[in-house]
C-alpha cells in the first residue's frame, strides 16, 4: 500500500516538474521572439500566433505593404577601409546582450562588425558599423551580398553589399622635355 502511495507521489511530482519545464521553455521562446522584434524595430504581431495570417493587399493596390530596406553598401579601393552604419533600437520592456556576426562571401574582404557585442537596455539604441578591408584579390566592380545577423536569435538585422571600386588612373608623371635652342 505505501509503495502504491509512494508511486503516486513520485507521479505527481514529475507531472508538476515537466509543466513547469514546459512553461519555462515556453517563456524563453517569448522573451527571444519579444527581444528580436525589438532589436528589428518590428511591429508586435496583432494576432495569435496559431492563427494564419490573413492575405495582404495587393501589392500593385498603391498601399503600403511590408516594406523591406534596400542593402547598404560598403564600397572602397583596394586597401581601403570601408564602411557603413545603421541604428538599433531596443523597444522592448527587456534588456538584453547579443553577438553581431556579418556573414557572406566576401573574395578576399575582410568584413567586421563593431560592436561585435551588444548590449541595450529597454529605450537604448545604437549605431552598428560595418568594416571592410577591401582585398587585392578582390574583383572590381561585382557585387559580394551579406548580412548582419545575430547568432543567438538566427535573426538578420541588416543587409550590405561590399564592393571594390577601380583604382584610380595613374598619374603621368611630367617629363622633363628641355627646350632646344635653334641655331643658325
């Protein structure tokens, strides 16, 4: 009888343990969505996650649709340290500290962020710079797309295309023609 009791009791605490794991998982997966939206300054969603999301107006209708930034662009010459910026905002009542990561293929660029960590307190904002050292192998005037993006969130926060530009021509260098003198 007491192990029947016993059995019950051991039941009973692991249904409580694994609704409370349920929940907290639950509440970290809210927090993380919350957190992102902040840090993309998007909207809050105005309808249940379970539910399909309605069709949107039609995008030749003249009404304003999703509207998606074009891609900044980091452009230089060879050896030349470009760069870029764009701003974050934290909106959200959370605090909280992420990693900034660019990723793409970037032929011999070498592309940074800075700050490569980040930390916003609800209001705060920030101003994110995209560096890149441009390479010589680096070819001339194509285009090498990427990304901002937050690991922790697998959340893309910025688009930017690196670019090398032409040399410049090269100077010529004066000669140095002497006059000649005509005799006669």
């Amino acid at each position: 009888m007491t192990n029947l009791r016993l059995g019950e009791i051991i039941k009973s605490a692991t249904e409580v343990n694994l609704r409370y794991s349920a929940s907290a998982l639950n509440l970290s997966k809210d927090y993380l969505k919350a957190f992102a939206r902040a840090v993309t300054n998007e909207d809050t969603p105005e309808q249940p996650e379970d539910r399909e999301p309605e069709a949107g107006p039609d995008p030749g209708s003249g009404t304003k649709s999703e509207s998606r930034r074009p891609p900044l662009i980091v452009a230089g010459r060879r050896g030349d340290i470009a760069n870029a910026a764009f701003a974050v905002n934290n909106t959200s009542q959370m605090s909280g500290t992420v990693t900034l990561q660019a990723v793409g293929d970037f032929a011999d660029t070498k592309v940074s962020v800075d700050p490569e960590t980040l930390t916003l307190k609800n209001g705060e904002g920030a101003i994110i710079r995209i560096l890149a050292t441009i390479g010589n192998k680096t070819p001339v005037d194509e285009d090498h797309p990427g990304m901002v993006i937050i690991p922790e969130l697998g959340l893309q926060i910025a688009e930017f295309v690196v670019r090398r530009l032409a040399d410049p021509p090269a100077k010529k260098k004066p000669t140095n023609r002497r006059p000649t003198s005509k005799k006669a």
